[in-house]
C-alpha cells in the first residue's frame, strides 16, 4: 500500500525504483557489531574488589584483579573474588563417617504415603553430620592463585596501597584484560587472555621491574574450605593437601596438586629464559630472566597431564581473538543507539556484558552454578530450577548450541533421577534440584520440594526442535521428554472429592515462602505442569506416536488456577497471598506463569493483568533477586504493558544492580549472580522478538519515540 501510494503522488515509475533501493539499502544495513560491543569496554581506574574482570570460555574461567593476575586475592575475596575454576574441578573429603544419604531422609505424609525426601536433618547429631557431609562433598575446587610477587625498593612486598596509576580495560570484543599501573613509580603493563578451546590462561608482562628482580610470577594453590562459599584464599591446612613440581625444562613445568580426591596439573610454558623455584609448600615462583624487560608465560589446567605443547601467549591472543569475534558476529545482536531514555545506555551496557559473562561462565558441559566458575556458592553446586535461567537466552540468541552443551547432562543423570522417583513411588523421572556433575543429590529442606525445574527438559528439548525442525532432535530428547512427563502425571495426585489433579501438599512454590506440608496447586507450577504435558503430547504427535492417556486425563482434570478476588494466588492453600507481609517477599513466581510461560488453556488475562497490577503496587521489591526483574518485565511485555517492562527491567532495587563488570550484585554473600544476567538477555530477547501470535515489532519497548531499538537475529519465544 505504501508503494502504491508513492506512484499515485509521483506518477513516474522512477519513484518505485528509489523507494525500492530505499528500503532494500535499510534493509540490507546491518548492526556494526564491533563498534556495539567496543563501546562498553569496561575501565577500571582503581582498586575495586567490585570491579575484579574475568577471562574464559564456559568451562573454565579466570578472574584477575587491578594488576591483570590475581595478586591480591585477600583484598577481593569479599568482593567478587579472584577465582580459577574449571567445569571438571570437583573434590569430596573422606567419607570417615561412613554416611549414607538416606541418614538425610525426611519422610512427609504426602498422597497417603510417607515419603521419603533429602533434606538437612537436625533431629540428632548423626543425621546433622550426615547432611552436612553430602551438602559439602563433593565440592567445587579453587584450581589455584596466578599474581605477581611484586617488590618495592627496601625488598618488603607490595601491597595494595603501592599500587597507584591504574589504567585497566576489558575488551568484550576480544576477551583481551590490558592493565597498567605503577609501582614506587615504576610503569607495569600486562595483557591477559584466555584460551577458547581449552583451560588455560596467558599473560604478557612488560616492565623495568622484572629487570631489577622486583617482579615475578607466583603460583598458590589453596586448601578447599568445605565451607558454603569459597574464594580461593584459605592458606591454612598445609598437611591436607600436596604439591609437587614434577617436571621442569628450560621452557616450561609441570605442577602436581593433589586435593582430598582430586588430582589434577598444572602446566606452565614460557617465552625466554625463566626458572621455577618452590618457595614454601603449595608456593611456587617463576623468575624472569633479568635481561630482558618483557615476559610471556602461559598456564594449562587439565585433569591429566598433558604430553602436548602449551599455547604460547602470541597463540592464546590470536585464538581469543578469532573466537570472540565468531561469538559477536553469531546469534542476535541489539541496538539502542538513537534512543531518548537516559536508561537506554546502561541497557544496552547490561546487554553487552551480560552476553560475554554467561559465555565465559554458564556455557560449559553442564548446568552452572549460580556463581559460575568464579567462586563457590552452595558449595559450587549447580540449582536445577535456575538452569532456565542460565540456559533459554542461548536458544533466543540463536545460540543454542552454547546451550546444548549443558543439556546433555540430562540423559547421563537420568538413572539418577529415575532413582529419586522411584525411592519416592512416582513414575519417571524426577530431576535433581541442588546436585553436581554425577547427578547425586545434595541435602537440602528448600530445594527437595521444589518442582518447577521438572518441566525445565521438556523446555529445553523445545526449544531446539524450534530451532532446527530437525527429527534427529525428537529422537535425541525423546526419552527423556516422556519420562519427564510421566513423572509430572504421576506426581499430579487426584482428589476424588473434588474431581481433579492436585499438586501437592509436599511441595514449595517458586516462591520459597511456604511451607512444603500446607502447599498446594501453587499457580506458577499448575501452568508449567499443563504446557510441560502438552509439550509431550505434541512430541508424540511428531513422532507418529499416539496419545498418551494418562497424560491426556492430567491435562483434562488438572485443577483450576487458584483465583481469589479477582487475583491470581500464589497457591490454593495461601489464600492469604496479598496480606500476609511474608508472602509478599521473594520471587513474585505468580507472573511466571503469563512471564515464563506461553499463555495456557488455564490462563485468564484479565485475572493475569489484576494480579501484575497488585503485584507491581504491593510486592516488597526490596526483598526480591535478580531474575524476578527480567521475569516481570516478561509478564509486562506479554500484558501489553511495554512501558512497565522496563521499568521492571531496570528498576532501581539493590539486587537490580549490575556492577562495572557486568555481574547481577545481590548482597554481601552473593556478589554476582549469573541467573539475573541471563534473565536480562532472555527478557530483552522477548521485548524485541515477542513470541508466538504477538502481534507488532519491540513489543516490550514503548511506542512514545524514548526507544529506538534495533535488532536481529532473535528468535520468538514461545
């Protein structure tokens, strides 16, 4: 129509012909990627225990402070610590008390049956150390500490003080770390990266100092603590733990650490002359030769040793920089260049290093922990339920191989969750929540009766079929998809007296508010449950399978969303949802259901868009996490309500807050928090895109001319 009324005007067929090269000259103009990623280069202009950056590659990662090494790891570990770890890097103490883990068993009446769940007993001193013991082994390891040993003139240390004229950068671009400082005046500069295709990182150093002796490369490697968190600083416990120096040629060294179960090397390689010497236990120095002011060296991280040569600094460079650039110049990318909003910068800024933090930390073989490969929360293990989160972005980015990584964990645990399943007299397979690499569960009164991450597969194995409309994705999946589904039919209990499936009691919502022996039919979890078995179903159908009937009789029976005045309840049993103070903290899981999900049979708008609008006036946003943000943006932008959607997504709340390098700040003990970061990118991948049936372009952006948003590559979500 618009052609049509341009010849009308200009009655000449040389008006097509310019608005045809016109629009194909825009069409055609694509984002500048460089120059979009470039432009949020992080600085960093002084000691900041906040501001540590990161260098890696989803399976392994290294973070370094002011000095471009990890120097000074004491001064950072209650910030966002100076961490080396690896997706492979797991340890377990001794099982001295010869614990099982049915000693965590808690039997609940649920459904007429008691049964069994793992949690953290305290009801005697046996079954308390029990719990602790399987909460704490196995553990993520601290793979060991790379900082300069650096001297002043009366030969004492350095400290952090003495480090003055910092001038540090991250290149998102590149992945390149370039640092300068200076020492009682004396310049240092270090470019540090690592490798894409394996867990190592190099450094180039360059400095007058390594020719007066005063600079040198130190290697620690420190004790695991067993302790909820670990930084990678605990120095103590010398006679727990062995290193040996186990080879050393004129170019390189190999290092032995052996930690409670683990054994593992570390091979250093060199540019010119250098020697390692053992300075105490667990202590190694590297020395420059002193006739040259320029060093390069190198650190490969395996589980065995490994007889190939080590990337050299030049090689490790040229790989960063090959492989990041295939990063950015893949997948979708996104502009806000132009806007009016003042927030449309740091959007944009979020955007940027949320992609490089959730490529360099959550894109390994297996689900991620909520800190990634920086240090330990949860003893470094991974949560199930967020591993939405960490992952769904991938397959919305179009980058969903970086996704696929992780889903093939599923199918080598899927014993394990048989197992719980069947402990339990339930069908399928019931997924692990707080767990590791092996799939063994951990203890845990909260997370053994979560359920929302059962659903989680079947979402994952969608989403690549979505992408690919390939069979050979049916076939990968199947399996599990149907053993995931029957264990959601199974769990679904129906009540005879009210003529439909019930979830629970014996369950906590999403929203970790309520207790698992009282809740039931939790709204978020009902909604999951119906699309997660219709999902199958459809599975079914593709593959010429017929029906299900057990599952088709869930899907007909399940009960109702819980409505009361008008809302939505977070549960059935918690009819006082909206006036007890408490249930009006943690995450709003209620928007999930119209956020998370597509909109279901069961789904009433008018019901959804009263409770948005009761929860965006009463909820304690104060007492909430990083991911309730990018979820009740979604919930805005399904509801039409693009400007609350970023408003949400940008909404001034302490743990909204996204530090100078990217990471999602909560509080004190979690300073960074990868599940925020990757629900930002799944949020603004929605706003863009939309999802299936949504009708116009950015539907999560205002239409009032504030917002110019350009993208491509996006897929819809569903």
């Amino acid at each position: 129509m618009m052609i049509d009324a341009i010849i009308r005007k200009t009655g000449k067929g040389i008006g097509l012909w310019a608005v045809l090269l016109f629009n194909c000259a825009a069409f055609a103009q694509k984002i500048d990627r460089e120059d979009l990623v470039t432009r949020h280069t992080v600085v960093v202009n002084k000691i900041d225990s906040l501001s540590s950056l990161s260098v890696g590659n989803g399976r392994f990662a290294f973070t370094v402070d002011a000095t471009g090494l990890q120097s000074f790891p004491d001064a950072y570990a209650k910030g966002v610590p100076l961490g080396t770890q690896s997706q492979w890097g797991w340890g377990a103490f001794k099982n001295d008390g010869n614990y099982k883990l049915s000693e965590a068993y808690k039997y609940y009446n649920q459904y007429g049956r008691k049964i069994p769940y793992t949690v953290q007993l305290n009801t005697s001193a046996r079954s308390k150390e029990a719990s602790n013991y399987f909460r704490q082994s196995v553990h993520r390891l601290q793979l060991g500490n790379i900082g300069f040993d650096l001297l002043k003139k009366n030969g004492k240390p350095a400290n952090v003080k003495d480090i003055q004229h910092i001038r540090q950068t991250l290149n998102p671009y590149t992945g390149e770390v370039n640092s300068s400082f200076t020492l009682e005046g004396i310049p240092v500069k270090v470019i540090t990266v690592g490798h894409q295709g394996a867990d190592l990182i190099s450094a180039s150093v360059s400095s007058p100092l390594i020719a007066a002796g005063r600079l040198k490369i130190r290697i620690r490697y420190p004790y695991a603590t067993g302790e909820w968190a670990d930084v990678g600083n605990d120095w103590s416990n010398n006679g727990e733990h062995t290193t040996k120096l186990i080879q050393q040629t004129a170019k390189g060294a190999v290092i032995e650490h052996q930690i409670d179960s683990a054994v593992y090397f570390s091979s250093l390689a060199w540019t010119g002359k250098a020697h390692l010497l053992k300075k105490q236990a667990h202590y190694f120095v590297l020395n420059p030769d002193r006739a040259n002011s320029n060093f390069s060296f190198s650190c490969l991280f395996s589980e065995q040793k490994t007889n190939s040569a080590v990337p050299t600094f030049a090689a490790t460079q040229l790989n960063s920089r090959s492989q990041w650039k295939d990063f950015w110049q893949s997948g979708a990318a996104v502009d806000f260049a132009g806007s009016t909003d003042k927030r449309a910068f740091e959007l944009e800024r979020r955007v940027i290093l949320s992609e490089y933090l959730t490529k360099i930390q959550c894109s390994g073989d297996y689900p991620p922990q909520e800190t990634g490969l920086t240090y330990n929360s949860w003893f470094g293990k991974p949560h199930i339920e967020m591993h939405w989160w960490h992952g769904v972005h991938f397959a919305l980015w179009g980058r969903e191989e970086l996704l696929n990584r992780s889903t093939g964990w599923y199918a080598t645990v899927a014993n394990k969750a048989r197992k719980i399943a069947q402990v339990q007299g339930f069908d399928g397979l019931r997924w692990q929540k707080m767990t590791d690499n092996e799939g063994n569960e951990s203890p845990s009164s909260v997370g053994a009766m979560l359920i929302w991450q059962q659903p989680h597969l079947i979402t994952f194995a969608e989403l690549d079929y979505r992408a690919k409309k390939d069979i050979k994705v049916l076939q990968r999946y199947k399996d599990l998809v149907f053993e995931t589904a029957d264990f959601m039919a199974s769990f679904a209990h129906f009540d005879s007296a009210r003529g439909c499936y019930n979830l629970g009691p014996g369950v906590i919502p999403a929203q970790e508010r309520f207790k698992a022996e009282f809740t039931f039919n939790p709204t978020y979890e009902l909604a999951y449950w119906e699309w997660g078995l219709k999902t199958a179903q459809e599975w079914r159908l593709r593959l010429g399978l017929s029906r299900n009937p057990k599952w088709d009789d869930v899907i007909a029976r399940l009960s109702h969303l819980p409505v009361q005045q008008g809302v939505y309840l977070a549960a059935e049993s918690a009819t006082d949802s909206y006036t007890n103070p408490e249930y009006k903290t943690d995450h709003p899981s209620v928007l999930a259901t119209y956020g998370m999900l597509p909109e279901t049979s069961l789904l009433d708008k008018q019901t959804m868009k009263n409770t948005f609008d009761l929860v965006w006036k009463e909820w304690s946003w104060a007492d909430t996490w990083g991911w309730d943000f990018p979820m009740t943006a979604m919930a805005a932008t399904r509801l039409g309500l693009p400007d609350k959607a970023v408003d949400a997504l940008l909404m001034n709340v302490q743990t909204n807050t996204y530090l100078p390098n990217g990471h999602n700040y909560q509080d004190d003990r979690l300073r960074i928090y990868l599940p925020g970061n990757g629900g930002l990118l799944t949020a603004v991948a929605l706003m863009c895109a939309g999802w299936d049936g949504s009708e116009g372009e950015n539907p999560g952006f205002p239409k009032d001319g504030s917002w110019k948003v350009k993208w491509e590559g996006f897929r819809k979500m569903m």
